[in-house]
C-alpha cells in the first residue's frame, strides 16, 4: 500500500495514544450514506479518518484503489484485511467542482396570497448566489413563467447575477397550472437541457409539473450532467410512497443516463422534502438512488465539515414562520454524486457548506394581502454549496 501526502485533515489529526479504537471502514467505491461499519463503509479515506472520531485511528480498507493522497502525522493501524489497497495511483488530471442547490420559494404571481415580496428578494438572491462563484446553481420553486407577466421576465433576470448560461424547466404538462419551477444556471455553457415530469403526485402538488431537468457541461475536459429536482411535499401518509416512486423514477433514468454517456460524472441536487434525519432518507432514498443509481450523499461522504449535522429548513428562519414553523429542524436538500461509469472520473468531496442567507442592510419583507409577519431571510430553506474534485484516472 503506498501512501502520499494529502491536504489538509481539519480537525482529525490523531495523537500517538494507543488505546483501543473502533474500527471504521472504507472502500474506494462510493456509498449513499456512510457510517463507518463495515455494512456503510466510508467511501474515501480522508472522509473516513474525519468521521471516525477516534484517536488513534483503525481503519479497514476494502481492496482496490484509492485516488486520493493521505498524509499520516501521528500513528494510527491502517489495514487491507480482505485483499490490497493501493493510494493514490494513475491520476491523470484534476478540476474542482462548485455547485449550489438552493430552494428559493419564488412563487407564481397569482397566487398572491401566497407571496412574499418575490421581486424584491429575487433582486437580492442573485447578486446574493454571484458571490458563491460556483459553477452550478440549481434552484427550485422559481416559478416564473409568461403566464405570470406581471414580474416574469424582471424576475428572471434578477436572479441570473454573473451566471451568464441557463435551463428552466418551462414546460406545462397536461391539467398544469404551474410549471416544474426548476432553474439551473451556470458559468459554462449548458447543452442537452431536457425536463422530465414525475408519474405520481399527491394533492395541491398536482397542480406542477414536478419533476427533474437534466443539463450537460464540460469543465476542463470533464463531462459533467447535472440533475435538477424537487419531489413531493408533505408527511401525509401516501406522500413517502409518492416519494419514492419520484425518486425511483429519478433513479432509473440516472442509469440510463450513465449507460449512454460513460463517460459523464453525474450530479443530482435538489429540494427532496426527504429529511436526513429519518428513516425514511437511509431507507426508501438510501435503496433508490444509492441501490439503483449508485449515488453518494455529499455531505455525509465529505464528514470534514462542522455542518453536516446542520438543518436545510429550520427552525430559526423567519420565512418559515410565516407559513407555518412545524418546529423541527431538517435536511430536505441534498446534493448526490457519482463518477463515470467508464471508471475515469472519480469524484472526491472536498466541503460542504449550508449558507444563511439575510438582508444585511435591517429591511424586511412583509407577506402580502394577509400579512403574518415579516422576515429578513432570503427563502424558507437554506442553501447549501458543495465542493468536489474530479479526478481522470487510469483504472
């Protein structure tokens, strides 16, 4: 096993103590939502040795091979039990991957009594998501379309910022009221954009085209497809079954997608109205989009960052309050991953962020026609920003 240097470990260096540790597992193969056991190993070493929260260390590779680099500074057991592993090996080139996703609750025009200063804070949301410099935004809930034209095309351009290139999922389906409400922006230029509606839906959610869109890029030589998607809402009793068919859909063409385009590392982010917290996330949405798919949830596969216990919609935001604080913290956002199916691109997280956007100069906005309260927040969620890695390699 050869081992090299590796950047920056945060806060998980470990101490020359050579007490007993549990063991934390690893494999180089990506898996949805890790916990370190040898059944949900972590799928990279670096997030392996900051999620094992032991010192010292006693990590287990599975076989195969690694393309990352370590950088050992206190002792620690490092063990392939079951075959070699090799660090490090055959990379050919780089590039660093910034992506947002970001509900922004900007809701169409006619139901007014549901809106909440939607111009003023698109006029500050894309200024705001400028600054980020990523190289993908995807937002949902920008419903904003010709129908709505009293706001519809000054809305748009407010949240464009420096994003030059960009997908809306425009398209009504049949008995719709509103569109898909999917807005990808980016800094490259999109091609391939397609949107797709979901087969289920439960209630008021009927009224969209709720689904996904697709959009393809190339960055530094790297194909990259990103997805774009906001599932059902609601804890209703059918909504997790409706869910799940979603995301089984989702799912499924993930495959098709990579069967086609091998050579396309694939993203997924959105709004899942699936909490990281429950079961029904490392059940029904582990077995779809990690069984079927194959994708990684980012923050829990990046485990260096303070925030990946943090909350998506929250208590504390004021937006929220407004229309209705059910009192619990949640994840509903998340960004998945995967590397291309040819074995080339491996995609290493490097940092996960959950974002508080406010107004910073003491205004507010205020729910119009029946106003409830009024708020500094940018949106009932909280972004969150994710930084990869991509990784050519020679498998």
């Amino acid at each position: 096993m050869t081992i090299k240097h590796l950047s920056a470990l945060g806060g998980a260096a470990m101490t020359a103590a050579l007490a007993f540790a549990q063991p934390v597992y690893v494999r180089p193969t990506p898996w949805f939502n890790p916990n370190g056991q040898s059944t949900a190993p972590f799928s990279n070493i670096r997030a392996a040795i900051c999620g094992s929260f032991q010192s010292p260390i006693d990590m287990r590779l599975n076989p195969g091979t690694y393309y990352e680099s370590i950088s050992i500074s206190a002792p620690g057991t490092y063990t392939a039990p079951n075959g070699p592993a090799t660090i490090d090996s055959g990379v050919v080139s780089t590039t660093d991957f910034r992506i947002v996703s970001y509900n922004v609750r900007l809701w169409p025009g006619f139901f007014v009594s549901l809106t909440l200063s939607d111009q003023d804070r698109a006029e500050w949301i894309g200024p705001r998501l400028s600054t980020e410099n990523a190289d993908v935004v995807a937002m949902q809930e920008s419903w904003d379309y010709k129908l709505d034209s009293f706001d519809a095309s000054s809305r748009n351009d407010a949240l464009r910022g420096n994003y030059t290139f960009q997908y809306y999922g425009s398209q009504f389906y049949s008995g719709d009221n509103v569109n898909c409400g999917l807005l990808t922006q980016s800094i490259h230029p999109l091609f391939g954009g397609t949107q797709f509606k979901y087969t289920e839906c439960d209630g008021n959610d009927c009224q969209a085209s709720k689904g996904y869109t697709r959009v393809l890029l190339n960055k530094g030589g790297f194909n990259i497809a990103v997805y774009n998607t906001h599932t059902q809402a609601g804890n209703d009793a059918s909504n997790p079954a409706t869910r799940l068919s979603q995301i089984t859909e989702l799912a499924n063409d993930v495959v098709i997608f990579r069967s086609l385009n091998p050579t396309y590392a694939v993203f997924v982010a959105g709004d899942f109205n699936i909490d990281g917290y429950t079961s029904e996330f490392s059940g029904n949405m582990s077995l779809a989009l990690g069984g079927i798919a194959g994708l990684a949830d980012g923050a829990l596969n990046e485990q260096c960052s303070p925030k990946t216990n943090s909350c998506t919609t929250c208590t504390y935001n004021t937006i929220k309050a407004i229309f209705g604080n059910d009192g619990i913290n949640a994840i509903l956002d998340h960004i998945l991953y995967i590397g291309s199916l040819d074995g080339q691109v491996k995609i290493l997280p490097k940092s996960y962020d959950i974002k508080q956007y406010r107004r910073s100069d003491g205004g507010q906005w205020c729910r119009t026609v029946t106003p409830t309260g009024c708020a500094n927040d940018f949106s009932d969620h909280e972004p969150i920003m994710m930084d990869f890695e991509l990784r050519r390699v020679t498998p």
